[in-house]
C-alpha cells in the first residue's frame, strides 16, 4: 500500500476546513496557535468553575498534548503554507463542550505516539506522508458534515437568526447526533492508520537496522580481507622465496599436453585411493623411464576437479636447471607459500608466530608446514622430478617429506614422481607404485602417444592419403617404447616430404630410441 501525497491530503482536509466556517473566524483561526488553545482551555475551566459548572476539561488534555507532539512530524510538511494554524480548532460553547471533549478524548486514544516516532523518523519521507493520514482523516474530525448538512446550517441562519455566533450550538446539536455513527467510523480509521504508522515505524526500523547491520558486516569483512592481506604479504616476504616459477611450469606442461591423454591414470585404482579419503596408499611413487610424460601425468592430475577441488592440492616440479642451492628449503617454503595462497585464514599463524623474525629456516619450516596443514580439512603433495636434483638435495628432501608424513597422518598424502635410481628405490621402493613401464601403463602411454602423433600429422593428411599417414603413425609410436620426448624430438624429420616415398623413408631412418634422437 502506496502513502498518499502528505501535500495534496493536507490541502483538501484544509479546503474542507476553511469551508465550514466564514471569513471572520478564518481571520482568526489563521493566527491561533497551539498555546492560545491550551490558554481558552483553561479559561473556560475557570469560567465554569466561577459559575460553578465545571465540566471534566482534562479529557481534552491528552488531545493537546497529542496534537503538540503530532505538529513535530507535521510541521517539516507544512512549513511555508497556511495550513498549520487551521490544526489549533477547538471550541468554546458550553452547550457542546461535552460533545467535543469526549470527541477529542477519544481521537487522543487512537492517535500514535508521535513524540517518539518523530525523534526517530523526522527525515523519513515515508513517514511524514503517513502521517499526514492523520492529519486529513481524523484531525478535522468536527468539520466532517457532508455539504448537505454544513448547507443546512447555513440556510438556518439566513432563514431564522439573525446572529448565526447565538444559535450555531443548536444546529450543531442536532447534526451531531446523526454525525455518531459516522464519528464512530472516523475513530476507527483513525485507529487503523495509527496502526498503519506503528507498522510503517516498525518496517522502517527493521529496514534500516538490517541496513545498518548490513554496512556494519561489509564493514568488518573489509578489514578482514585488508589484515589478512597485509598477513599474507608478511607471510611471503618473511618466505624469502627469490624465484616461484611453479605456475609458469605447470602452465606450461598443461599447454604441452594432448585433450584426451592422461585420463587412464585417473581411473588407476592406486592413484584413485590415493585421491580418496582413504586411509590407504598415503603415498605413492609415480616412477618411469626418461621422457614418458611423467611431468604432464603429474600436471594433469593437479588440475583434475577431484583433486584440486576438493583437497588443498600444493606441488613442486623439480628442474634440473635450477640454481638454488638447497632444494629442500626452497621446495619447503614453496609448499608452504602455496598453502597459504589456498588458505589465507592461516596467514594469520605464520605472521603472529614466525613474521617478525629473520627470513624462514628450515628448523622453522619443518614446524610451521604441519601446522599449517593441520588448518584444514585435507592436503595432497605432488613433488615431480626428484631425479633431478642432487643425490644429497634427494636424500634431504625425502627425509623432510616423510617426516612431514609422519606428523600430519591422515590428513596428508604424498605423491613423488622420478625415474628410478638407488637413492629414490632406497626410500620409496616399498611404497605401493604406478610404473609407467609395466604392460598396463606402457599400453596406456602407447595410446596417449599415438592420439598425440596423430593430431602432429594432421597437416600431412590433408596432402596424403589417410592409410599412408596411419602407417607412419605406427612406426614413430613403435620406435617411441613409450617416450612422449622421442615424438617431439623426431616429428619434424617428416616436415617437407612431397612423396609418399620419401615420407616413408624418412620415418623409416628416424633414430631407435630417446638417446640416438
């Protein structure tokens, strides 16, 4: 339900007003005010109490006090028309005073409590144009004659006296009586609008609570956010780490990868217990020959939604390039960095505890990595390439890992993908392991291998005939032995054959095996 124009409804209670009385009393009503009324209120009760017919004038009290409360949310509305002096009307004929002060006792009952609702409420246009409800319906209530009746009155001045001021009292008298009913309904919609104001107050109170409630949680989640940024700056500039070339490399082995190769691993039953929530296989040793594609399976098994999306997933791939000078620490801190970046809640644990100290240590790192992880639900660890760091980093590194194991016990599992040799067998060879040589993983590889070569030779079957490229197909992924290295080495001996002969004999002579390539 709309609120009416507060203007346009105080401008027609005001017309009616003006309407039912002649220009004399205008005069004079335009300058009264509220405090000349509550003056004639209590001359009135000492005139009567000197001719000792003293009628109750308290009942109209709490009219006044209603009223004067009411002007507060009125007058913001009001100001600058000639409609607020017209609101004082009260009357001062002992005839009817009874009638009157019963009336106005009763429209006191009903009206709202406007002293505190406008305190609250007074810049709340809403509000103001309720308000005035009151105003147009219940105010002026002894001005609501229909215009038949207000024309009898004035007929029965011009027909039988001669001084309307005399006799207005016994015309008024009589009009009264069929006003009640109609009274009575004014009192009730004046009740039902006091009502509509309580719930308006309510709803606009609740509204702006819950606003403010509202401002008051953006509020708090905004510095939140800033203090745990300001924890996790603190946190990765106390890591110290120089050179995080970790996405770069997995972005980059993700590019490499064929669609639609890899996907076997994901279905092994090791590495999906290894996924799972299972206790088993808590670590596991991805091992393979050189150039088998273990880095892109590693990559491809990171950016798998049931890992990456349900576990706080960090990793390292190893580069046998690198410069650091201990491997161990620099993987420890960048474990550490990317479980922050997942977890940011925990920057908190590492800026309070470890911060405000030196650069990270490994003494350091070896206590804050199992605390972080026990901060949440679950961790998987990929390290990819162990082979290729020194012998001595090796050894470190696996110390450091399956310590870590050790500590954090279901909530972590660890994966570690190399080739074999006798530091790594010495450590993980009793492990559960995925072999990428054994029958079903070499298989497995051969098709990868093959969807592989098959989208690099594309280009030649718009220029051959399709049965020519499939049989070189067959040779490069038999001279491969299950090497992805070998295919990128040796695919473009075949660029720039014109005859099927010469195509053939090139992919005949390409080298046997990854070292001759």
């Amino acid at each position: 339900m709309s609120a009416p124009d507060p203007l346009a409804s105080i401008d027609m209670a005001f017309m009616k007003l003006k309407q039912s009385v002649d220009s004399i009393d205008a005069v004079d009503f335009q300058s009264t005010t509220l405090e000349d009324v509550w003056k004639a209120a209590f001359d009135i009760q000492q005139h009567q109490r000197e001719k000792k017919s003293m009628r109750n004038m308290q009942r109209i009290e709490p009219f006044l006090q209603a009223l004067e409360k009411y002007s507060k949310s009125i007058e913001v509305i009001c100001n600058g028309t000639p409609y607020l002096p017209w609101i004082w009307l009260a009357s001062a004929h002992a005839a009817i005073l009874d009638k009157l002060l019963n009336a106005y006792a009763l429209i006191a009952e009903s009206m709202p409590r406007f002293d505190r609702l406008q305190k609250t409420f007074e810049h709340h246009p809403d509000f103001k144009k309720w308000s005035t409800v009151i105003l147009s319906n219940s105010i002026l209530v002894p001005t609501d004659f229909s215009d038949d009746e207000v024309r009898t009155m004035h007929e029965a001045e011009e027909r039988y006296f001669a001084n309307w001021k005399i006799v207005w009292h016994v015309v008024f008298d009589s009009l009264w009586k069929n006003f009640d009913s109609r009274f009575a309904g004014i009192l009730t919609s004046l009740s039902r609008h006091a009502d509509l104001i309580d719930r308006e107050a309510s709803s606009i109170n609740i509204a702006e609570a819950r606003s403010a409630r509202l401002l008051a949680e953006q509020d708090i989640a905004r510095r939140e956010r800033e203090r745990q940024d300001y924890q996790l700056q603190d946190s990765i500039a106390w890591l110290a780490i120089t050179n995080n070339e970790q996405p770069d490399i997995i972005d980059r082995l993700l590019r490499r990868r064929q669609s639609g190769t890899g996907e076997w691993l994901l279905q092994n039953p090791q590495i999906m217990s290894w996924i799972s929530d299972s206790r088993m296989h808590p670590i596991i040793w991805l091992k393979g020959i050189p150039g088998a594609g273990k880095s892109i399976l590693c990559a491809h098994l990171i950016e798998a939604p049931a890992v990456h999306q349900k576990y706080s997933l960090i990793y390292y791939f190893c580069d046998s390039t690198s410069d650091s000078k201990d491997m161990c620490t620099q993987i420890l801190k960048t474990l550490t960095l990317q479980l922050l970046q997942a977890n940011i809640d925990s920057a908190s644990l590492v800026a309070d505890k470890y911060a405000s100290r030196s650069t990270a240590t490994l003494v350091q790192l070896r206590k804050v990595l199992p605390e972080l992880i026990a901060t949440v639900s679950a961790t998987r660890i990929i390290i990819d390439g162990l082979d290729e760091c020194r012998v001595a980093d090796q050894r470190a590194i696996l110390s450091e890992l399956l310590r870590l194991m050790k500590l954090s016990g279901d909530r972590c599992k660890l994966l570690i993908s190399s080739r074999e040799n006798v530091c790594i067998q010495s450590a993980l060879g009793k492990k559960p392991t995925v072999f990428l040589s054994e029958h079903d993983q070499r298989a497995s590889i051969d098709m990868d291998i093959r969807l592989h070569v098959h989208e690099e030779l594309r280009t030649l079957r718009e220029s051959f005939d399709p049965a020519v490229i499939d049989k070189v197909e067959q040779i490069v992924v038999n001279k491969a032995t299950g090497m992805f290295l070998y295919v990128r080495l040796v695919l473009s001996e075949l660029e720039g054959r014109f005859s099927v002969k010469e195509l053939f004999e090139a992919a005949e002579s390409l080298p046997e095996g990854l070292h001759e390539a």
